[in-house]
C-alpha cells in the first residue's frame, strides 16, 4: 500500500469516525492523527487504530505534516480551525453547514481558491446517484423547460422536548432544523438551478425545541421566472429517517426523487433513455456507481474519494467552499425574511 497524502481528522464524533473509515480505505492515503477532546476517543483510537492523537488542532498542526485535514467540528468553532489550515497551507474538507455566515464561507472561498488548496463542503447529496442522474436529465432538457420545483426533508429527529442538552439544541453547534436539514434541501436546489435570488413567506416554527426552529418553509425565487417551495420538518414521527424529497415540474413533464428511486412523468416518448410517455420509474439500483468502500450510503464513499481525487489529480470539487457559501447566503436571507414577517406581525 502506497500511503502517499498524510489526512488529519479534527473532531471524532460520528461524521468523524465515518470519514477515518472511508479515507482509511483509500489505497493512496491514510488517515495519520487525530484532534479531540475526548480523552476517551482519542486513547481509544490511539490504541487500537494505531494513530497519533491531539486534544486540539493546534498541537496536531504543530506536530504532524499534514496534507489534509478533515473538519468535523461544530461550526462555530470552525473559522479559527480553517484560519490554522490556510496558514498551515493545508487542503481542507468540512462538514456542512461549514461555517455559520455567508460572509465567513466568501472569505474562507476566496482565501483557500487564492491559495490553490482544495477546498470541499459535506453536502453528500450531490454524490448520491439519483440526484445526480434527475440534474442530469433536467439540464438535458428530459422534461421541458423548468418551471417549478419543490425540495423537501422529513426526519423523526427532535419529536419530544430535548432539553438543552446536545448539539442540536443551539445554531452555534450546527442544531436546528435550517441548519442541519434545510441546507441540504437548500443545497439540492443550489445544486440543480444555482442559488434563488431572493426569498419570501419564510416561516420558522417551534415545535418542541425550545432555542432552535423545527419546521422550516419559503418560497424561494428566481429572477427568470423559476421558483420553488422549501419544507423541512424535524419532528416528523411518521418518518423512520432522514428523507430528501426533490420535484421539478417543467413544461413537457416533471421528476420526483428521492435518495432512493425516481418517478418521471413525460408527455411524448424518450428513446435515448428508453422512457416512454406518462409514467415511468427507475430505482438506485438501476444508476448506482460501485465504490471500494461501503458506510451508510455510496455518496458517503464517494465524496471522500473525490476529495482526495480533487487533491492528486487537481480535479475540480462537486461542493467547493463557494458552493457553501452560497447555500448561507441562502439560509441568512430565510432568517433574515422570518425576522421581518414576525416584526411585522408584532407591529
């Protein structure tokens, strides 16, 4: 095994442990320290994963030569984190939702693109194939012209009274349903059609949290024409688990899709695609891209791969910090339009 990139993990909580799995796996790198402040993990990792470990980011660039660094850290602590990366010249890879403010992920964007280090974002939807084969056929024209669309996340995830306890329970560690879930339903949209021009109708509602949004819904608008709708909902005991929902309607049909399967309605034949007028189904198996290593999801695999890829062979991202960044630009103008319509209501 040729071990050639030196990666670093800062922050072992479960996204951390995923990505050390996955990178480890990597033929051409491995997975050399980690930072945390567990004194338990880290012991547990040194003595069975055989790694060098850190309470901190600080003493692991300090002491290890790095080529990448891994950023699985609550948000707010992540611009001092990605300021030590920049000056230590090391290419980065971060959990969404990244950083906390669009002014924080356009400055991180421009330095690090400046710098010429690879920069990538963990939205992981853009790695799961269904996603990508419904932006495939949209911008190839597949259903017409794109004229709505509706993005969509349910989870069981808060259906009680949390407390105050836990990462969720505050937007600084990344909790609440905007950041958490909206922004990957945001992403999806960002991701197909680019970032909305503005937004309206914006509402973020309380269910059982008591400092954080559970249910998030707007309209989100584009200057020619295209609009949408966002719905997310946390505290959804209908749902098993976590569940994007994707529709675009356009002007010679509409898909829907989600992380598993695809519905597409057509009003005149495809035979390049093999699809016929009206209704017409394909399922992941069907487009699935086989990767080395499985853990959770295929996407999971394959945005990591991609990360080291994008650092050995200069290939471009598929979620740059740039990327990131317009998706808060996104998530500032919801807060902002919430604020206002309930200033409104009060007034």
């Amino acid at each position: 095994m040729n071990n050639s990139l030196r990666l670093g993990i800062v922050g072992t909580g479960r996204m951390g442990i995923t990505h050390f799995s996955i990178a480890n796996a990597h033929d051409d790198a491995a997975v050399v320290a980690v930072a945390d402040p567990s004194k338990l993990v880290t012991t547990m990792l040194g003595k069975y994963a055989k790694v060098s470990t850190y309470k901190d980011y600080k003493a692991l660039l300090k002491q290890e030569q790095l080529d990448a660094v891994m950023v699985c850290t609550p948000p707010a602590l992540n611009p001092d984190i990605l300021d030590a990366l920049l000056e230590a010249q090391v290419h980065a890879f971060v959990e969404k939702p990244f950083v906390l403010s669009a002014a924080d992920g356009r400055r991180f964007a421009e330095s690090f693109d400046a710098a010429g280090l690879v920069n990538q974002v963990g939205y992981v939807n853009r790695w799961n194939d269904m996603f990508t084969k419904a932006k495939n056929f949209v911008e190839e024209g597949l259903i017409g012209k794109p004229l709505r669309f509706r993005s969509e996340m349910f989870s069981p995830t808060i259906i009680r009274d949390p407390g105050d306890a836990g990462w969720r329970a505050t937007h600084a560690n990344g909790g609440g349903a905007v950041y958490e879930m909206a922004s990957h339903a945001l992403d999806l949209i960002n991701y197909f059609f680019g970032a909305p021009d503005s937004v309206g109708g914006t509402s973020l509602t309380k269910v059982f949290s008591k400092q954080v949004e559970d249910v998030v819904s707007s309209s989100l608008f584009y200057d020619e024409g295209l609009a949408g709708t966002i719905y997310v909902n946390w505290s959804d005991a209908s749902y098993r688990k976590p569940t994007n929902k994707f529709e675009v309607f356009g002007d010679a049909g509409k898909l829907q899709v989600d992380q598993h399967g695809m519905k597409i309605f057509l009003t005149t034949s495809n035979e390049r695609h093999g699809l016929k007028a009206g209704w017409n189904q394909l399922y992941i198996t069907d487009v699935f891209s086989a990767v080395p290593f499985y853990v959770r999801g295929l996407e999971y695999s394959a945005q990591i791969y991609d990360f080291i890829a994008s650092i050995q062979e200069g290939n471009p991202v598929r979620c740059s910090f740039a990327d990131a960044a317009a998706n808060l630009e996104v998530i500032d103008r919801l807060f902002a339009d919430d604020a206002a319509l309930r200033a409104g209501a009060v007034a």
